[in-house]
C-alpha cells in the first residue's frame, strides 16, 4: 500500500509536466492539424536558457526564488520567440502543402535545434542549481517534496486559466473558430495567422514552464532531454485525444500515473527480470492500445475543416 500511494504521487507529478507538454501539441494540432515534433526541442531550449540565468545570476545575492523566477520568466519569452518563429519561418509557407511536407520539417526543425543545443551548452548532462530547499513531507507511508506540491498546483493553475483562455476570450474564441473552419473564420473578420502563431506561442510558454519543472524535479538537463519527453507528451495527447484539451490534460495525468505504478511494480512482474529503469515501456505499450483500440483517444479527437 505505501508503494501503491508513493508512486500515485510521483506519477502525478510526472504526469501534470506531461500534461503542459501535451497541451503545446494538442492546440497546434487542433487548430492546424500539424503534429509540431520540434515542440519537444522547445521545451529542453526553456529549461537551457533558465539553467544559463539562473547560473548567471547565483551569485548575484539575490533570493533563491527571485532568480528562480527571472529564469523562468527570459525562458518562457525566449521559447515564446522560438514558437514564434518556428511557426513563421518552417511552418507557414507550407501550410497548403500535402501533410507529410509539415511533419517532416517538424522533424528536420527537432533535429536543428537538438544540434544547436549540442553546440551552444555541450553533449554532457549538466546540474540545474537548486533554488528552493526541498522540504520531504510524511502521507501515509509515502513522502513527497514541497518541490512536487509546487509543480502540480502550478501545472493545475495554468491548466485552469488555460481554459478560461479558451473558452471565455475573444482569442479562444477566434481560436475556437479557426480550428473549426478557416475560411468561414477568415471571412467573420478572424486573422487566422495571428490566431495560429498565438497557438504556436502559448504552446511554447507552457513547454518552457514544463521544462522548468523537469530541471526543478530532477536537477539535471541535456540537449537531448526534450526527445524523449516529447514523444511521451505526444502518447498523452493521442491518449486523452489529441485536439481535445480536456483530453491532453487527462492523457497526461493518466500517462504520468501509469508509468509510475509501472517503474514501482514492473519489477515484482516480472520477477526482477526488468527493473525501474524500463518505465519508458509503459508510455508506448499505452500508445500502441489506444491506437488499436480507441484511435480517437480517450476523450475523441477533435476535428474541423482546416483546409
């Protein structure tokens, strides 16, 4: 039973960073139909440029948490500016294009900016200062970090105003429009560029806050982290439904969960044949029965006419 509560508890954590993530592909791909592979690249870019702030201003004298803060706030902008960008320069031009040209730019765009990453900060994993005294907190047999409390109610914050966004603004509601039919939106006055890159930029801001946690929870970054952490992202927008920001939400706390009880179990399964370190296993094993079964994810795909 502590097992059991222990890893549903990092399984949350995980799975609120998965959520963020997911939601950078979910809006891009409702509005647009493009599966932005780069958006893993933009969230290791975030977590790069806070981890060169906050090393920069260390020994400045200033507060832990203000630091903390300033690198999170240049990386969010700087990853707003990449979203920005990307959109504008690889993605624009070939928006009429056949869909396969998009996707593979989308991974050509991944490529380029992991090999830029490489140059600017080095192949070697680096060490993310701590900023916040991790304090362990004492549940039923299972402890948690106040780090872990911070990034779930932060991640649930966002999700909440996200949604708010969406669903009670003019721009959610232009983005609403474009996603359901972007002729129709362009002709009730809806600019649809301005409404895609915005997509592309919120995106981009929440994968830099994510990327801030992941540096945050495990102290450690590489210029090959967002990889792996985007395809995962990628299985809980496909899980939930990807289009659907309900369902990257719930894809992402439900993939994050799942995984943790696999890393905690997987062991006793298998009679320590696998141990923990194959928990990647289990976010691919879902992807692979959700697409056999309930292609349309869990909350069902939503689709518009994009052309």
């Amino acid at each position: 039973m502590d097992t059991l509560l222990q890893q549903l508890i990092n399984g949350l954590t995980l799975g609120a960073v998965y959520a963020l993530v997911a939601l950078g592909y979910t809006m891009v791909y409702g509005i647009i139909g493009l599966i932005n592979f780069a958006h893993g690249e933009v969230v290791m870019i975030g977590t790069m440029v806070a981890f060169t702030v906050i090393v920069s201003l260390a020994g400045s004298g200033m507060p832990p948490l203000l630091i903390l803060g300033i690198g999170l706030l240049v990386a969010v902008v700087a990853c707003m500016v990449l979203g920005w960008g990307l959109e504008r320069v690889a993605y624009r031009p070939l928006r009429h294009a056949p869909r396969l040209t998009p996707l593979i730019t989308a991974i050509g765009m991944s490529i380029v900016l992991q090999n830029v990453a490489m140059i600017i900060w080095g192949r070697n994993y680096i060490t993310f200062p701590p900023m916040i005294d991790k304090q362990i907190y004492e549940f039923g047999g299972a402890s948690f970090t106040n780090v872990q409390v911070a990034i779930v109610v932060l991640a649930a914050l966002v999700m909440i105003g996200l949604t708010y966004l969406v669903q009670r603004t003019r721009m959610g509601m232009a983005m609403r429009a474009t996603a359901q039919n972007q002729h129709v939106a362009l002709l009730m006055g809806v600019d649809i560029n301005r409404v895609i890159a915005m997509a592309f930029i919120i995106g981009s801001a929440l994968g830099a806050l994510a990327g801030c946690m992941v540096g945050s929870y495990y102290e450690i970054a590489h210029y090959q982290m967002g990889f792996m952490l985007g395809l995962k992202a990628f299985t809980a927008a496909v899980l939930g439904g990807i289009g659907n920001m309900a369902g990257a939400m719930a894809g992402g706390l439900l993939l994050g969960i799942i995984e943790a009880l696999g890393a905690g179990y997987i062991g006793d399964l298998t009679g320590n044949f696998l141990g923990s370190h194959y928990q990647d296993i289990f976010a691919f094993m879902v992807l692979i029965i959700v697409l056999m079964f309930r292609p349309s994810g869990l909350f069902g795909e939503r689709t518009g006419d994009r052309a």
